[in-house]
C-alpha cells in the first residue's frame, strides 16, 4: 500500500494538527486511516474517526479504540472505482464540552 493522499485535522482549520487522515491505494483496495498526531497518541480526550465508500454503497467507518493512537484502518475494494473519504476529530475540553471537526473528499475521487 502507498499514502495516495492525506488531510490534516486542525479546529477551525487553525492551531495545531490534532491527526491526518491517510489515503492508501495497492492498486486494487483503497484503506483509510485516522492518525493521531504524535503528542496526542494515546489521548482518550481526543477521540477520532475515519470514513470511506465508493458510488453506491453504504461505506465503512470506524472510531478509535484502545490503545486510541488511531482510527481504522478500513479497507474497501476500489479497482476501476472512485472513493469519497474523510474523518474527524473531537476534543473533551476541561468542562466536559465537546468540540469537533469533520472533513471529507466531498467528491468521489481518486478512480482507480
């Protein structure tokens, strides 16, 4: 498998990289995954998710789970087809109050 694309997950689009979304591709299946950014790995007050699908089909998604360094990796079989992919981040502030970002492809892209 080979990083194909990525996106980094900041709030708002500012501040620090919280984690990246990577997109794989092996020439047959695409795999996503959400990576925390090495000094939240391992954080449970920063969870993640990642998503993927191609046309016509409900897709995958998957959230972080212990030792919560990460999300997915989700495998989807791609050959001759477009993906949509993406994830999110959310944060546990010290009140108790979630704050959370998304981001997807927003297009069916990279048709293999």
């Amino acid at each position: 498998m080979h990083v194909i694309d990525a996106h980094k997950l900041k709030l708002a689009g500012r501040g620090p990289t919280y984690a990246t979304i990577y997109l794989l591709y092996d020439g047959a299946k695409n795999c996503v995954v959400t990576w925390k950014s090495g000094r939240y790995a391992g954080e449970k007050w920063l969870r993640v998710t990642t998503q993927i699908k191609t046309r016509g089909t409900p897709g995958l998604s998957a959230p972080d789970l212990p030792p919560y360094r990460y999300a997915g990796p989700l495998r989807i079989n791609a050959h001759k087809k477009c993906v949509k992919w993406g994830g999110s981040i959310a944060i546990r502030g010290g009140n108790g109050q979630m704050t959370s970002q998304s981001w997807d492809s927003g297009k069916y892209e990279h048709c293999g």
